[in-house]
C-alpha cells in the first residue's frame, strides 16, 4: 500500500527562483496495484517514482510505503530500505559496459546481500525464458536493444522487489519487443503480486494497465 | 562487492584509464628520477672522496687539487719535493702516506705514478683494500702498469699488453715519451674515477720525465711554483739527474692515524706559511664545492619538492575528473539499492586501486630509469654517478666527518 500527501518536490531553476516539479495532495496504490503513470513530457513522472524509491526526498509531504514512512528516514535507513524492496527499470536498460550481462544482472541482488548462487539459478532461468539462453556471459555491448532492456527488468526483479518501477521502459523499443517486454513485466507482477508502476507515453502501453494515474504539470489530474 | 566492482572497472576497461595511469606513472617517475638521480649523484661524489681523508699539494687551489687528484681531471696545480712525503711520514700522524704523481697519460687516460703501498691501503677499516689487483700483480718490475677496470675495457688492453705513455694529460697533445709500459695487473671495479687510472711505479714517471729534460732545466722546479697552460701539462721531473734519487710528487695522500693527528697536520701545514705546499681535507672541499655550485643540492630539493606537488596537483585532478566522468554509473548503482556510502566506498576503491598501479608503474620507471641513466652516466664519466641501490657495501661517511675550520 502506497500512501502519499502534499508532496512537493521543487528544484531550482538556476535563476534563484524554484521550479515545482511536483505537487500532489493525496495519492493511494493499492497493495498489488498495477498502474500506468501516464502524463506529456516534464509532467513529473521521473520525479514521482524518484519520490517513492527514496531516490529523492520531497521538499515537503509525507510518504508512507507499507506503513513506513520513508521522508522520515535517514539516508542511510534509506538506503537499506530501498535495497531487494523496489526495483526499477529504466528507459534506456544502464548496463555497465565493464560487467558481463549476467554480473549486471546480478548486481541489485548483490547490494542487497541476497545469496548469489541461488540468484544466478534464477538469473538462468529468466535468461532462458526470455529467449537469452547463455547470454550471461556476453559483454553488454554485444546485445541488442531488446536483450538489453529484458537484461535489465531481470536484473529489477530478481530482488523480488515489492515494488517495481517501469519509466517508460518501452520508450526505446520497436513493437515487437516492446509488446515482448510489457507481457513479462505484467505477467510478473500478476505471478509476484507486487505493486507495479509504469511510466508511459505509449496509448498501447497504457490500454494494458486496468489503472492510470494522471499528471500534469506535477499535480494528479482526473 | 564494492571492491570487486572497482576491480572489474579499471580491469575491463584499461583504455580508459590509461590516460590517468599514465599521468599517474609519470608524476611519480619525475622525482623518483630526480631525488635517484640526485642521491646517487652526491654519493658517487662522496664516495670518491673517501680514499683521500687528506691530500697535500702546491699551493694553489684546493678544488683543483681535488679534482686533479681525487677525480683524475683538469690539471694538476704544480709538484712539491719528495722531502715533503717524507716529512709527512716521519710525523707518525699518519699510518699511511703515499706519492701521487700526473702528468702523462694514453689515450686520455691518466697514467698516476704512485707507490705499490697503495694497493694495500683500506681507507675504511671495515672493508677490503681500496684498489685491489682482480687479474695479474701489482706492479714491480720498470716499466710494470696496473689499469683500471673501465681502462681495461674501454682500450682493450689485458695482462700482458705494452702500451706507449704521451706526455701531457689528454689524449692526442704532446709527443710519445719513450716509456713503454706493460700491463701486469687490471683492477677490482672501484666504482670511482681511478676506474680510469693507469697506476705505475713513481720512478717510472721519474725515469721517463728525467730522459726528456736531459737533467738541463729542472720543469718541474718551474711549474712548482707557477701555474699556467703549459707548466700544468708538466710532469713531475726528477730533481736530479742520477738515477735512485726521489723526484718531486704532484699530490700526497695521507691517511692520518686519528682525528687529532689529522687536526695537528693541518695545524703544522698552516704554521709552516713559507712552504710551496698545502694541506686539506678533500671531503670539506667538496662541501665547498657543493655550496659553490649554487646551493645545487638545495636546487635539486627544490625542484623536486615542486615536481612531486605538481603531481599530487595532476593527481587529484585526474580523480576528480575520473570521479565527474562516473557520475551516472553512481546514480544507476543508487537507484539499484546501494546507499551513498557504498558509492563513496567504490569511488575510493577506484581511485586508490589506480593510484597504487600508477603509483608503482612509476616509481618502477623512474627509478629503472635512474639505474640505467647512472649506468650509461658511469660508463662516460670519470665521476661514478654510483646508484644507491648498486652500493657494495655500507654508505660513505656524511662529508662532514673531518669538521675543521676550512684549511684554506
Ligand atoms: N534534478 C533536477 N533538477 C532540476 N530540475 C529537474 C530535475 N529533475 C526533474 N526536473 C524538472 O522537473 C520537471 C519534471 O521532470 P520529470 O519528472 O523528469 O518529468 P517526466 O519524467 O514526466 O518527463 C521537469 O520540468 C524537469 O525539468
Ligand atoms: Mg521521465
């Protein structure tokens, strides 16, 4: 269950004023919520999600995941609460060119300290299921944009995180593998009963989601 | 983890960092080079000295009679008489005096008419003798030469070889004395300048010097007390004519039984203001040497405590940067769960990881390099640039162990 109010998020705008770029009074997931966020560019998408993974710290407002409230904790707290309970998929997959895919796969359960042989069983097995059967050896460079973003959403869940955000992880892929890639984040999320948020632009993506969350401008629209 | 991942970074990636390692390798060879360099430099220096607690000769100046005698270089100053040797042992302040005489040479290289004495003289009790004959004799016989290591290989001379003595100190100038010498023995490497020495019996100089004056005008009586271009080229003459009499010697080495012994030989030689000679410590002429040649060894400091704050300036600024260009990798590491100290940790992991093996790839070259440059400098030069590292035995004495007023 996610439980927001009154977040504010501002950032300066370089000219000594402040730029809000979030501004919500009241927000509700769900426990096992499966949400679109859709909203233009600049809409505060990146920043909401910033919000809730304790990546960022609102300027004002309290945020309560699974009863905890997470703008009270310290950095550190932070950190360790952040670690195996969200994970995150980016637009562009960010593996590290100097890791081989399934070390990249593995690092998230690495920071969380979770049991690296039985992780890398598992890495296996997704590898395989997602048609990547023995890729983890392979240098990051030599994947395809497609491979490169299913490397990535392995490597978000094998913490089994509670809660998973998606920004706008379809934005750079064809049809085909983005349709590839959103029916195993939803079918995750359907097997994992995690709370899953999606960033998106794409009105195909969107029809997916039985929920939308709206932004605009920072603040919920209806 | 985190030290792994900085591990596989720099690892993976070696193009990369190359830049920085190399900048990193090169702000640390600089004044490892240098402060080698300079080190070995002024033990080298140093360590010729040694062998000569005293030396006696004309009067005229002490650096020339040190780097006459001590570095077998520049002219000697003039002679002075046998008589003074013989003063000097007679004294009983000094276990060991010994005649040095220059003035001839083969192909540049110094033939030093001197005493068979010399081959047992240990300057420090510690050690073995100073020159001690490696292949073949010392010298007994007319006309026996005993050459140096660096003679024996640059000349190709070897037990047995006859060679013709020039007058005069280089090579080529003055014509062929009628001397011909034979090599009986080749010295033990000393690491020095009298690697380049051709060490004969004095009464061969003698002999050769009485031949060409004829026993008509006494050169040496000359150069004894002026100094100019063609006196200096003189060698030591004999005082008479006939055979058996002592001739004049160009420096005496002396080698004092004790410090006040030392102390009181300076004392007489000072008191004694009519004689053409004089008397110093090499190692405080060289301490003079060191401060004249423009505070050189405070230079050098200088030079390379700036070198080594300009790399610890490249350094941070190539961390820094290295530091910048990663910040996104930091920010993805966040977003999969590792808190700021972690990143912190990596960052540091990284940065010291790279400067260790700069570090050590540079301080590897610089001083490689300092050991070649000081091979390549001994081989050329009459002063061993001897490296610290390639010291047989222990360090020289500091060049202040004789600590009298300057005896000039
Ligand atoms: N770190 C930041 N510093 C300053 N401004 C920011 C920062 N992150 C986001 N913004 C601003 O906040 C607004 C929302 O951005 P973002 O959340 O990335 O939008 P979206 O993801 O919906 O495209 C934008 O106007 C953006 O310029
Ligand atoms: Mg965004």
């Amino acid at each position: 269950m996610i439980y927001g109010e009154h977040i504010q998020c501002d950032f300066p705008d370089g000219e000594g004023h402040h730029l809000r770029a979030l501004a919500i009074s009241a927000l509700t997931v769900p426990d096992h919520g499966c949400c679109a966020v859709i909203g233009p560019s600049g809409s505060g998408k990146s920043t909401l999600f910033r919000c809730l993974s304790g990546l960022l710290r609102p300027t004002a407002g309290r945020i309560l995941i699974d009863g905890t409230d997470i703008t009270a904790l310290g950095s550190g707290e932070l950190a360790k609460w952040r670690a195996g309970r969200v994970g995150f998929i980016f637009q562009q997959a960010l593996l590290l060119p100097y890791l081989t895919v399934m070390e990249n796969i593995l690092l998230a359960a690495d920071i969380a300290g979770l049991d690296r042989s039985q992780k890398r069983r598992e890495a296996e097995a997704w590898l395989a299921r997602l048609g990547m059967e023995g890729f983890g050896r392979r240098m990051p460079g030599r994947l395809s944009g497609g491979e490169k973003q299913r490397a990535g959403f392995i490597r978000a869940i094998l913490t089994a995180p509670q809660l998973l955000l998606a920004d706008e992880p379809t934005a750079s892929l064809d049809g085909d593998n983005s349709r590839l890639l959103m029916g195993c984040l939803l079918d995750y999320q359907r097997e994992s009963g995690c709370t899953l948020l999606c960033a998106t632009h794409d009105p195909a993506v969107q029809a997916l989601f039985p929920a939308q969350i709206r932004l605009m401008k920072g603040a919920l629209a209806s | 983890m985190i030290l792994r991942l900085a591990f596989l970074s720099i690892l993976r990636r070696p193009a990369r960092h190359m830049l920085l390692l190399l900048l990193l390798a090169a702000a640390c060879a600089l004044p490892v080079f240098l402060l080698q360099m300079t080190a070995g430099l002024y033990n080298g220096l140093n360590r010729a000295v040694e062998p000569f607690p005293i030396l006696m000769g004309a009067k005229g100046s002490p650096y020339q009679l040190v780097i006459n005698t001590v570095f077998l270089r520049d002219h000697p100053i003039g002679n002075i008489p046998y008589r003074d040797v013989e003063a000097l042992r007679e004294s009983g302040r000094a276990d060991l005096v010994i005649p040095l005489a220059f003035g001839d040479n083969y192909r540049g290289f110094r033939i030093v008419g001197t005493e068979p004495a010399l081959f047992e003289y240990k300057p420090n009790r510690t050690r073995g003798p100073w020159l001690s004959v490696a292949e073949g004799s010392a010298f007994a016989a007319p006309g026996d030469a005993v050459i140096g290591s660096e003679t024996a290989r640059r000349t190709g001379l070897t037990v047995g070889s006859t060679f013709r003595g020039i007058h005069g100190l280089t090579n080529g100038t003055g014509e062929e004395h009628g001397g011909t010498y034979r090599v009986t023995g080749i010295l033990a490497p000393v690491g020095g300048p009298y690697d380049t020495a051709i060490l004969v019996s004095i009464e061969d100089i003698w002999r050769a010097h009485r031949h060409e004056t004829g026993g008509q005008v006494r050169r040496g009586g000359i150069v004894r007390r002026h100094s100019g271009a063609a006196q200096a080229q003189a060698a030591p003459a004999a005082a008479e004519s006939a055979e058996g009499v002592k001739g004049d010697v160009t420096a005496v080495l002396v080698h004092p039984t004790g410090y006040r012994e030392a102390m009181q030989l300076l004392q007489e030689a000072q008191r004694a203001r009519s004689s053409d000679s004089q008397l110093i410590f090499p190692a405080q002429t060289l301490i003079a040497l060191y401060s004249m040649a423009g505070q050189s060894r405070e230079f050098w400091e200088l030079l390379t405590g700036g070198l080594i704050g300009a790399a610890v300036l490249i350094t941070l600024l190539a961390m820094y940067w290295n530091g910048l260009s990663r910040l996104s990798e930091f920010a993805l590491l966040r977003a999969l769960g590792a808190g700021d100290s972690a990143v912190l940790r990596l960052l540091a992991a990284e940065q010291a990881l790279l400067l260790l093996t700069g570090a050590a790839a540079g301080w590897l070259i610089g001083w490689g390099g300092s050991v070649l440059a000081a091979g390549a400098i001994e081989g050329r030069a009459a002063v061993g640039v001897s490296h610290p590292h390639r010291r047989e035995a222990g360090p020289p004495p500091p060049p202040g162990t004789w600590r009298p007023g300057p005896p000039w």
